[in-house]
C-alpha cells in the first residue's frame, strides 16, 4: 500500500490516479477528509493528518509499503523557517516510527543551491529525511509552468504578463504538475538503496517571451511580456501583504542568475512530456469556464 501525501492537489492527485490504473493500493493521507471524498469514493481509504502533528502522521504511515512525502508550500516564512521546521519534524517522527520500505519526498530545483533562499526549505527536508536511514528518492522538479495561472488575468484583461524571471529571452527549465505526478509513481514502485536524487524538468526550456506567445496562442490575441524591475520588488512584495519578502527575492535572482539549476545545466535531469502550450490552454480553458458560470 502506498500512503500519499498531498493527494487532493495536482501532483498528489496525478501520483494517486496512476498508480490506481496500475492497480496499486493507495492510502490518501488528508487534513480534512471531506475534501478527499472523491478519493474514498475510488476505494482509497482516508487517513486524517495534519502535516505538523507526528502522532497522526505515524498513523497514517503504519503498515505502508512507500510513503510520497509532498511538503506544504510556506511562500512567506518567517526567518529561520519555523513553519517548515515543525513539518520537518513531524514528517521525520513519523518516518521513524513507521518504517516504511521506502520514501518518495517531492523536493524542487535548487534544494542544493549555495544560497539561502526560499527553497532552502526543501534543502532542510532532505537534509533530515535522508539521514533516517530509509531507502528515499528526493524528486526535485523545475519551476512549475501551472505558477502561469497568476497571469491569465492580465493576459486576458491587457494582453501584458509581468515577469520576475528575467531577462525576457532567457530560457529557464519548468516543467507540467502532470509530469511530476506520473515520475512519481514511478519511482515510488521502484525499489533502490540509500539516497538518490532524480532531477526532472519539461521538454524544452521556456523564457518568458515564449510563456506570452503560448498565452498569446490560447486567447487568440497579442500577449507580451514586461520584466517586473527588481529594485521594486520588496516594495510590491510587501503590499501584497507578506511580511519577509527577502527569501522569494534571493530565489528569483537565483533563477536569474543561474545559481539555481540543475546539475551541469540539466544534462542529467529526466524530460516530461508534456508542453508548454498544453498547460497554458488548460488554464486559460478553465479560467474561462469558471468566469462564463
């Protein structure tokens, strides 16, 4: 039995439905299992557990063959990470006193990068899962192309997207939730000892002049992109209301930069299958449905 994590989101629930039509046994591991219904009804029993709380992680972890360990997302942490060291620590807890045959943790590029940034919170997960001793695959994807969904808005309403990944004609690896989901259930069934790390990204790189022309293609109107300067980027950052804007700033510069990448520029990471203009249609598609409601 496979106990996943994170199932009633994209790439939790594309693990989840794979594995179902290979026939496997899937445990759904939920906060609020009125949420995981649909699951339920497919023949998945619910565990409720809390992402912080090691006793029902524990529980929902006992007996399992593989555990997909899917970390919530903190784009707002306060300094020194807390927030995603208390999951840190549950997460680890659990582990221990289950001891399942093995762990799939869903990690992210530059969890090995030499700065501290925002993902340094996933440089913290590996660090503590890979020293339990449990056969682990840490799956570290590129930038999301489903993060496009902040800018179907401005692309429907003004034809303009803004972009903090800069500048416009750098291509920078991203890849489909989809793929990272159906990797997963692959790994997971795989059986290997100690720590290994498997690097994935789309199959071309995308800049963000490219990210406008595939919503330019999606809406059937001129689309372009405007690099978001960076000396405004606190200021704007702080009046959507986050309080320490400092580690999403570090992690764009380091994608902007280049310190954020694969190992030798991605030569080694697996390609999904899934295209840019696939994602961008489906969003865009879904963005218009929900409005014409």
């Amino acid at each position: 039995m496979y106990a996943i994590t994170g199932i009633t989101g994209n790439v939790g629930g594309e693990l989840a439905r794979t594995l179902l039509a290979a026939g496997q046994p899937v445990r759904a591991v939920v906060r609020d299992a009125a949420k995981a219904a649909a699951w339920a009804a497919q023949g998945c029993p619910l565990a409720v557990a809390r992402m912080e709380d090691a006793p029902q992680l524990a529980e929902a972890f006992a007996g399992a063959e593989a555990v997909f360990i899917l970390p919530p997302s903190e784009f707002d942490p306060t300094p020194g990470y807390p927030e995603a060291r208390a999951v840190i620590d549950a997460v680890v807890a659990a582990l221990a006193a289950a001891q399942p045959h093995r762990i799939v943790c869903l990690s992210t590029i530059g969890a090995d990068a030499s700065h501290d940034n925002l993902l340094s919170q996933r440089s913290l997960m590996e660090a503590a899962v890979g020293a339990l001793g449990i056969p682990v695959t840490f799956l570290r994807p590129s930038w999301f192309m489903e993060n496009a969904l902040w800018d179907v808005a401005p692309a429907r309403a003004t034809g303009t997207i803004h972009s903090f990944l800069q500048p416009l004609d750098k291509p920078f690896p991203m890849v489909a939730a989809q793929d990272v989901g159906r990797l997963a259930a692959k790994l997971i069934q795989q059986t290997w000892t100690g720590v290994r790390v498997v690097e994935l990204e789309g199959p071309a790189r995308v800049t963000p002049n490219a990210l406008a022309e595939a919503f330019a293609a999606a809406l059937g109107a001129p689309v372009h992109a405007e690099g978001v300067p960076r000396a405004s980027w606190e200021n704007l950052f702080r009046a959507q209301g986050m309080r320490n804007p400092s580690p999403r700033i570090r992690m764009l510069d380091g994608f902007n930069q280049g310190w954020i990448e694969f190992r030798d520029g991605g030569a080694y990471a697996v390609k999904g299958s899934t295209p840019l203009t696939a994602v961008i249609a489906e969003l865009v598609d879904e963005a218009m449905a929900s409005t014409s409601l």
